[in-house]
C-alpha cells in the first residue's frame, strides 16, 4: 500500500501583519544585516509569524511541517546572501517571473554559519527541512573566491553539508533543485551536480527529496539524479506532465517519489478530489512504477500567493491523501 504524504517545499508568504510590522521596522528595506544582526524586534515578528504559519499547517492537517523560510527575503539564494563572506549587490530577476533577489557575490571561505539551523531550533516539532539544492545555490550565486565553476560547486555542497549537519532531527530534508530544469547542467557538470547532491544528502539522517520545477528535466541529467543517493525525485506535474512521466517510464524513479500537483503560483484553489485524481492519473501513467511513498506536493514554492489562498491550498494538500484509491 502506497503512503500518500501531505507536505509542501517551503517558503511561505509573510502573514500580512508581518509584512507590514518587518517592513516597519527594516526601514521599508530589504534586510541587508546578516544572520543574528537582526534587531530584537526584528527577531521577536518572526518568532510570532514562525509559530503562525507552523500553527497553520498542523490545522491543516499536513504530515509534514516546514519552519516556513519567512526570513528568507532572497528565496533559494538567501543561506548566502546572510553569510559574512557574501557581498550581496544588485537586484536580480528570479527565475522568470515578476520576483527578484539580491546577487549573492563569494568573496571567501564558505564556512557554515548555522543560520538556517537557528530557524529550525525556533519552531520546534518541526518535521520537515527545506534548503536550496547545490546546483541551484551556485547558479543563482556569482563566484569571486573559489575561481573555477567545478570548485565552487563543490564549496557550494560543503557549505550547505555543514549547514544540514547542525539541524535539528527531521523525518524529511527537501532540496530544492530548479536550476536543473531552468538552467540544466551540460556534460560533465550534470554528473558534478548529482555528486554535488550526494554530499549534501550524506550530511543529514532523514529521507532526502530532491524536488524540480518549471518543467522537466532534460534526459541526461535527469540519468545523473537518479545516479544519487537520495530518497526521492520531485517532478513538476503543473508545469509539464508529458516530460515528467516520459522520464519516469523512460529511466524510472526512486522507491519514493514528490509529486508536484498543487500549482504554487495560480490561486486558484484546488478541490481535494482533484488532486487525489491528479495522483491517482500518473499512478495510471507509470503501472510498472509501484511507489512505497508519494510526497503531494505543491509543484514551487508558496511565496508567490497571497496568504489566504496559500493556506487554502495546504487545507486542499492535506485532505487530499483520504481521497486518494489505495
């Protein structure tokens, strides 16, 4: 019997409240202190926005719990842009959309600074971890340190390793990996990105999902991924159904797998049953594929949504494992 897990990637929108109080207080600016500079009031608007949103998802019902990455103003790019040895300059375009991030420029060691760890300390009973997969940090990041891509890469992995070392227990540890699908590694660099990967999962005593977005991803990385010692792969179903079930019938999967089919940049709002069919549909696709364990999942992170209709959809995400055939 396949265990259908309610969950989601992280990154949640800001309550309104907060949105306005950090702004407030911030000096209607991006944060530009870095990890523990924050001022004590600063501190105590996340603590209480923390709480909420976790408070959130146990009301929802969700099996796995994510801190939330309020304070994670520059998305993915944010364990760098909070690091001493990150110089953070100009505003850069996220991905292709309407959302931007500060240039995350190294220019020294990459040592772990515990930062994400903190927030996972501040929101106990905390079941799931999110981080930026390696691949993604580096793309999203500009090298003036390590001077070769194959030797930041590698600074990137090490550096997020000791981060994930220091977390608290999880059950779950997602790395978020899009760049595979919106920028895919060339030959060489996409076997890099899987080792990349493996070092990052290798720290951290929890099921390890490696979930993909905006698309699919090309065939030949995509033979790489599934080279890595990792629990699961995320596939985007919103994006791109065709090219995530031709991989999977294609190269296969992991005993486990993330499906993205709640879209996490519409709002409008999924019904439950609709999701459970939208499972229920690539289970139909892929018949050789007997999965042990679905992560249902949104297909990107919540932060896009207004947050009334980001907790709609973790309402939708949760019910929907009950209505799913097993």
């Amino acid at each position: 019997m396949t265990d259908v897990i309610a969950t989601t990637p992280g990154l949640y929108p800001l309550p309104d409240w907060a949105k306005e109080e950090l702004s407030d207080l911030k000096g209607h600016q991006k944060d530009d202190l870095i990890a523990g500079d924050e001022s004590e009031a600063i501190v105590e608007a996340y603590d209480r926005a923390r709480a909420e949103v976790t408070d959130r998802q146990r009301e929802a019902g969700l099996d796995r719990i994510v801190e939330g990455q309020l304070r994670w103003d520059d998305m993915l790019a944010h364990p760098l842009c909070v690091h001493d040895n990150v110089e953070t300059r100009g505003i850069v375009r996220y991905y292709d959309n309407n959302n931007f991030y500060r240039e995350p420029v190294v220019r020294g060691d990459l040592t772990a600074d515990g930062d994400v760890a903190a927030e996972l300390d501040a929101a106990p009973d905390v079941s799931q971890a999110v981080l930026p997969g390696p691949y993604s940090l580096s793309e999203l990041a500009t090298d003036e340190h390590y001077g070769d891509d194959a030797a930041f890469l590698d600074a990137v992995a090490d550096f997020l390793a000791a981060e994930a070392a220091e977390f608290p227990p999880v059950e779950t540890l997602f790395l978020l990996e899009p760049s595979l699908v919106t920028d895919a590694p060339e030959d060489g660099e996409d076997e890099r990105a899987s080792e990349a990967i493996d070092t990052v999962a290798a720290a951290v005593d929890a099921d390890v999902v490696v979930h993909t977005y905006w698309g699919s991803i090309p065939e030949k990385p995509y033979a790489h991924l599934m080279d890595a010692e990792i629990d699961a792969i995320g596939f985007d179903f919103v994006t791109d159904h065709e090219g995530s079930v031709y991989n999977i019938q294609e190269y296969g999967t992991k005993d486990d797998v993330a499906l993205g089919v709640v879209d996490g940049q519409n709002t409008l709002v999924e019904e439950p049953e609709a999701i459970a069919e939208r499972i229920e549909w690539i289970g139909d696709q892929v018949p050789n594929e007997a999965f042990e364990r679905i992560y249902a999942t949104s297909n990107t992170e919540l932060f896009y949504l207004p947050t009334n209709k980001a907790e709609a959809k973790l309402d939708a995400l949760a019910a929907a494992p009950a209505e799913v055939s097993r």
